[in-house]
C-alpha cells in the first residue's frame, strides 16, 4: 500500500511531494532515511517507494521519507511544483 502524498515546503516556497514510510515522525523514530530521486523520466530511475519499504521493513524505528525534488515526478504519478534543473 503506498502511503499518501505529503507536502513539505522546499525553496521559493515550493510544495514538494513526499511520502513517509515506516515509522510516524516522533519520539519513536531512532532513524530517518531521506530518498531523493534521481534524474530521468520516472519509468528510468529506481523505484524510490519500493526502496522506501525495504528499508523501512529492515531498520528497526526507522521513519524513511522519500522527496520529489522540483519538477520531477514518481512512478504513482505524484509530481513536485516547479521546473527541473538545467545540467552544468
């Protein structure tokens, strides 16, 4: 099950899409794990939610957050406001 889509406010006062697994963020959590996703279509890259889970499922008290930085998007379909980065 895929947990739902939260909005954390990221720079320029931009909502970026994040999902939390594991763990619910309080004194319970002993571990955060952030995942931030990779260039490339979404279809291209890792699958952050079913890395997520993995480790989530592996460490004890974890709390793993995967983020959508700017203008990407997930393999749910879940997209972050804003325009991607130009390469240097």
């Amino acid at each position: 099950m895929t947990p739902p889509v939260a909005q954390m406010d990221g720079p320029l006062g931009l909502r970026l899409a994040t999902q939390t697994f594991g763990a619910k963020p309080g004194p319970r959590v002993r571990t955060l794990v952030i995942i931030v996703n990779g260039d490339g279509p979404a279809t291209e890259r890792h699958d952050d939610a079913a890395l997520a889970t993995t480790l989530a499922a592996a460490i004890p008290k974890a709390s793993v957050v995967t983020l959508l930085r700017p203008g990407y998007a997930n393999r749910a379909g879940q997209l972050s406001p804003g325009e991607k980065g130009t390469e240097n």
